[in-house]
C-alpha cells in the first residue's frame, strides 16, 4: 500500500528484492504484498519493529503517517541510546518534513535534544541524494 507498495513494485520490476515485515493481522484484512521475495508475517507490531530493526542495515523514512513517524522516532532513539549505529535518515521531498525538522530544532534550542544527536538525523531532499549512501552500504 501507499509508497511502500510502490516502492516494492519499482524493485521487483528492476529486478531487486523485496523483504517485507507484516503483523498477521494486516495480513487477514489483505494489506500483505504478497509478491514480496522474503515475506515475514509476526504476530505484533513490536515483533515487526524489531524484525525490521534486526534486518535493516539503515533506516528512511519517507513521506507518510503517524505510523512511519512513530517508527522514525524510535529508531532514533535507539541511535541515541546506542541500540544500534545504524544510519536513520529522513527523504524530505518537498520539503514534507520541514516543520518536523524545525520542530526538532526548537528542542535543541530548549535542551531537550542535544545538537549532536540532531546532526545524528541524515536529511535528504531528493532521491537522487541516496545514491552515495546506498551505495557505502
């Protein structure tokens, strides 16, 4: 569904692979991708996140809900609490999230978040801006 099922659908036709993380749940009211070419249905969403997390060499949040933010800020977290060292990055197309960005720079400018860990964020404004990173990795 939405950018995720595009995205899935523009690897396979490319010819790349597609591993997907899927509550059972999503999977009973057909949200699965079911041409996936590794599909892990788990029984939680805290099982998937943490199947993701496990699977995942970094993480980029694209447009999306509430969902794709609360799933950002947690793997933010654990970069900040060192559960991983893993690259998180946001793709801000459009500038989509500059107002969560400025956001967050308000936090640092009251102390909330340390400068440090803001810079931690890898903002890119177009998708031609991963290529050097996904190519590192």
């Amino acid at each position: 569904m939405g950018l995720m099922g595009v995205l899935a659908d523009e690897m396979l036709r490319l010819g790349g692979e597609v591993t997907g993380v899927i509550p059972r749940k999503l999977v009973e009211i057909e949200v699965a991708h079911h041409g996936c070419t590794n599909l892990h249905i788990v029984s939680s969403m805290h099982e998937r996140k943490a199947l993701m997390a496990k699977l995942s060499d970094a993480f980029l949040a694209l447009p999306g809900g509430i969902g794709t933010l609360e799933e950002l800020f947690e793997v933010f977290t654990w970069l900040q609490l060192g559960y991983h060292h893993k690259p998180v990055g946001i793709l801000n197309v459009n500038g989509f999230y500059d107002l969560m960005l400025d956001f967050l720079k308000q936090l640092v400018g009251q102390g909330f978040i340390i400068q440090d860990q803001f810079d931690r964020l890898m903002v890119f404004n177009k998708p031609e801006d991963l290529t050097g990173l996904l190519e590192k990795m």
